[in-house]
C-alpha cells in the first residue's frame, strides 16, 4: 500500500473520530502520518495492528514532541512485515494536564519507551503501572527534554571553585558568556542566579552583580604630553651606553699607545686586546724569523 492508502484506511477504520492523514518524508522514505484525537489513541494502534490491509505487527518506537503552548505531540511509529509498509500516529496531548492512554496491552514492548517519554517530557501514560525513573538518577527534578528546561549546568549553579575561570590572583577576568539561547540569570528557573554571573538589568531576580569594570586613568590629549628633557650639548638621548667588560676593566689613559699585540692604529676601532699568552703572535719574534727563512742552508 502507498502512504496515501495506509492513511485513508486508517481514516475509514476510525470514523468517525475526526482522524486527519498526510504523508511525511518523500519518495522511498515516504512514510503515512496520521493525527488522532487523545480519546482514539489506544483504537488508533489497535486498529492499526489487527487490520488484514494494514497488519502493522510491529511496535518500532514511541516518542514525544515539545510544541510548547500547543503541548505535546506523542508520537508512534509502526511496521507492518509482512507488507512492508509503515504509519505514524500521533496525537496532541494539552501542557496543562499531559495525560495519554497507554498501549502496553495492545504492543507490550512500549512499556520502556512509555517510562522514557514520561521521565524525559513529564506526559503520564494512564493505565502503565511501571512509571518509574528509567534514566535520570532518583533525585533529578524537571524533565530534559522539554523546551523550557535550560540545560546549561554552569549557568544554574555557582562555580565550585574560588574564582571564576579565566580570574587571576590579583583580581579581574572576563564575565562569563551565556551560551546560546540561554535565557538571562533571574529570568527562569528556582536557582538564585549565580555570584558573577548576572549584571544590572538582566532580571528582576538580581542575584549578586558582576563585578563593576576597574577604572582606568585618562589619555592626555595629544598636545599635552610633557616635553621630553635634554641632556647637555651633544649627548646623545636616551641612557648612557653601559660597558660589557664589566667594572674591572680600566680604560686606557688619553694619549696611550696600543696595547701589546693590538692589531690596527687609532680610527681602526675598538682596541684589542692580543692572543692568549699559549699562543704566538702572528707579529711576534717567531713570525720574523720564518719571514727571512727562505728555506735554503746558508
């Protein structure tokens, strides 16, 4: 059967609940979807599962869908194997009062995903003995995957630690960055907003405010900044060059030639000081001698 078949028998088998199909997906992932009042829930899948046209034998999964002040959509998919052709039933359920019939005596294996939709969406299944928390811990409070839940954890509860990531010793630091789509602090949830995390005007809460921007001294205006001051005559500006020989070195007297072993004259640069005392001088006695050597015998 097409989609457009599966829907128009399930509308012939619920009449005359207001039953309303469409087609969702396309081309080989086509799949008949068809919305049922709350009240023709638990007909809906029984019809759909004792059919001999339809014959879905099989529960695949159940879910739910937040659409906030329109409440929630409860959602069913089924599958036949023998003709190979699946359906959606799906009903709306008000927010007020989320409340369904259960299916587990028509597909007991929606038992699990009965307990999972009504821990994860608050929607209670009338008729399910078995409610009890299936994923969250015993004392988690709210329900995750409804809109309205923020699931920002270092939103809704301080730092543990002394200061604020990013903060220093002395003080400072960035403030925090909401996430997106988180609502401002003060503005949802029971948890007092957080130390650091809320500033003047983002709720009527309060909580305690970020810390105020440290204050910072003003640029002079660019023609009244202070006249640098001059050295005497000729010197050069900026500090006077330190020497890298150290204290101990004395300077040679004004006047002084070379010293012993210096190579160039005065202008050729800084002196030199000569070869290690292991070590001849190129311009020494030794280097004379093999001048006037002209490797001969006299």
């Amino acid at each position: 059967m097409t989609p457009e078949e599966v829907g128009q028998r399930m509308v012939a088998l619920l009449a005359p609940a207001e039953v309303t199909p469409s087609v969702s997906g396309g081309q080989a992932y086509a799949r008949a979807t068809v919305d049922v009042p709350v009240a023709a829930w638990s007909d809906a899948l029984r019809a759909a599962r004792d059919d001999a046209e339809l014959a879905c034998d099989f529960f695949d999964w159940l879910s739910a869908v937040d659409e906030l002040a329109d409440g929630f959509d409860v959602v069913v998919h089924l599958w036949s194997t023998t003709r190979r052709h699946g359906v959606l039933l799906r009903t709306r359920v008000p927010r007020a009062t989320p409340t369904v019939a259960s299916v587990v005596d028509v597909f007991p294996g929606a038992a699990w995903h009965e307990r999972e939709t009504h821990e994860m969406f608050g929607i209670d299944f009338a008729g399910h003995a078995g409610l009890l928390p299936l994923l969250l811990p015993p004392e988690f409070e709210g329900h995750p995957l409804r809109k309205e839940f923020v699931l920002a954890s270092r939103v809704a509860k301080p730092w543990p630690g002394a200061k604020e990531p990013g903060e220093s010793e002395a003080g400072g630091g960035r403030r925090p960055i909401r996430p997106p789509g988180v609502p401002a602090p003060g503005e949802w949830g029971t948890t007092p907003t957080p130390a650091g995390a809320g500033g003047q005007g983002e709720g009527p809460r309060g909580g305690t405010p970020a810390r105020p921007a440290r204050e910072r001294p003003a640029r002079p205006a660019p023609g009244a900044r202070p006249a640098r001051t001059t050295g005497p005559a000729g010197a050069a500006d900026g500090p006077a060059p330190t020497d890298s020989r150290g204290p101990d070195v004395a300077e040679p007297a004004a006047g002084a030639g070379p010293l012993p072993g210096a190579t160039g004259g005065a202008g050729d640069g800084p002196v030199r000081s000569g070869p290690p005392a292991d070590r001849p001088s190129p311009h020494g006695p030794a280097a004379t001698e093999r001048a006037g050597d002209d490797g001969g015998t006299s």
